[in-house]
C-alpha cells in the first residue's frame, strides 16, 4: 500500500510540474477576479502540500528517495 501512495505522490508531482510548464508566466500570474488567488499561488499551494505528503512518508530527509528528490526541485 505504502508503495503505491509513493509511486502516486511521484507520478503527481511529475504531471503537476508538465501542466505548469506549458503555461506562461503571465497566465500563470493572472488574478482571474478580485481577491482570487493566481494560478501559479494555488498551484504552488498544491506543491506545498504533496511535499508535506511525501516528506510523511519518507520522512523529513528526501535523500531517502532520489526520485521524489529530483521532481520537488524541478520548479
């Protein structure tokens, strides 16, 4: 069980970072109404969420899992 959850966290990580990086800078930044968050802020929100996740699971040291190392600096 535990190693499927870290294949998803891997998986999400990766798809999150290819979404991301076929939008602009500016779409990324857009405020799309009054008070609303930008893109960008609720998907970095999101980001910081799945490291939370995965830093639980491998605990607070990523060097425990090189893959999920390298798709967290990948921004």
């Amino acid at each position: 069980m535990k190693t499927e959850v870290q294949k998803n966290i891997v998986e999400t990580f990766k798809k999150l970072n290819e979404t991301l990086a076929s939008f602009s800078e500016e779409e990324l930044n857009t405020v799309p109404y009054k008070d609303s968050w930008t893109a960008g802020q609720t998907a970095q929100a999101h980001h910081f969420g799945l490291f939370r996740l995965s830093r639980i699971i491998w605990g607070k040291n990523r060097k425990n899992n090189p893959k999920i190392s390298r798709v967290c600096t990948a921004t």
